[in-house]
C-alpha cells in the first residue's frame, strides 16, 4: 500500500481533503499531512475539517513517500511561496511517483515548473495559468496523465478525481 505524502495547511478545501484522504485509508493506504510545523492544527476554509500536522516540512523527505496529494483551496497557493514545498512537490514529479491535485492544488506544480507537455485541469480560475505554464488544459472532471498525474477540478468533481486516484494507487 502507498505512503502518501499531503501538502496541507490552512483555508484548504475542506472536503477536497477529507472525502479522498478517507477513500484513501479505507483502501488500506497512509496519509501524512505534511506542513510548517509538526503538531499543529490546520483548518478548512469552511471551517468544517480540522487536520493535525504528522510532519514537518522540514523533517519529511521526498524519497520516503510513494505518492503526493494535493488538495486545493486556498492552501496550495499559500505553500507555494515556500520553496521548500516546491521543491519537494517537484521530487514527485521528476521522479514520476503519482501526484494527485485537484482544485488549486495544482498551482503547487505551477511553480514548481513540472507541467510543461502534461495535460491537467484545475479550478477555472486556474487554467489559464496552466495553460501558460505548458500544460494542456482539459476542462473535464477528471484527467490523468502519463500514467502519473490526477487532476480535477472542484468539489463535485471528488468521485471521479478519486476513482483514478485510487487506480494509479494501485
């Protein structure tokens, strides 16, 4: 079973972490959030999830995960002015172990400059910005690509988004 590694901090999607991390247990995988700090409490931005941190950034190494999730909300955009979370989104990506993005979750990989002839989707508000990042963009609610990476676009698209999840888990 995969070790997942989830980028998480405040004003993330709330069921955008919950409903997959949950899927993702239930299927016998391990989700460790990953933050600033080890310990602290994280908050959704609907207020509706609270996360305990299980690692710090700073004490998680790339090598020991087998994949990446990111979810979205306002959380991604906040980590990727920290180069280390780019740099460590990065790894997953250079090294082709699956990362799961959904929402926002992709402007992590935005600046981590590693979506450049991947096809993707993302929030609307998003697209365009992976579209200049070298992306294609497909406005669907579920994209896979290379054998690699999941992406999807809002809440509703959850089902879908963890449906490839788990087969790329697998």
């Amino acid at each position: 079973m995969a070790k997942i590694a989830t980028v998480i901090t405040d004003y993330f999607e709330d069921v955008e972490f919950t409903e997959p991390a949950d899927a993702f247990k239930e299927a016998g995988h391990e989700v460790i959030t990953i933050e600033k700090e080890e310990g602290k409490h994280v908050t959704g931005k609907q207020g509706e999830a609270s996360v305990v941190i299980n690692r710090s950034i700073h004490d998680a190494k790339p090598e020991e995960f087998d994949a990446l999730f990111i979810p979205g909300g306002f959380s991604p955009d906040q980590l990727r002015g920290d180069e280390t979370f780019v740099t460590f989104a990065k790894h997953f990506m250079d090294a082709e172990k699956p990362v799961l993005a959904i929402c926002h979750g992709p402007q992590l990989l935005i600046t981590a400059k590693s979506l450049e002839g991947r096809e993707v989707t993302g929030f609307k508000s998003i697209q365009t910005d992976l579209a200049y990042a070298g992306a294609t963009v497909k406005d669907q609610e579920v994209v896979v690509s290379k054998n690699q990476l999941v992406t999807s676009r809002q809440p509703d698209d959850i089902p879908a988004f963890i449906k490839e999840s788990l087969h790329l888990l697998h």
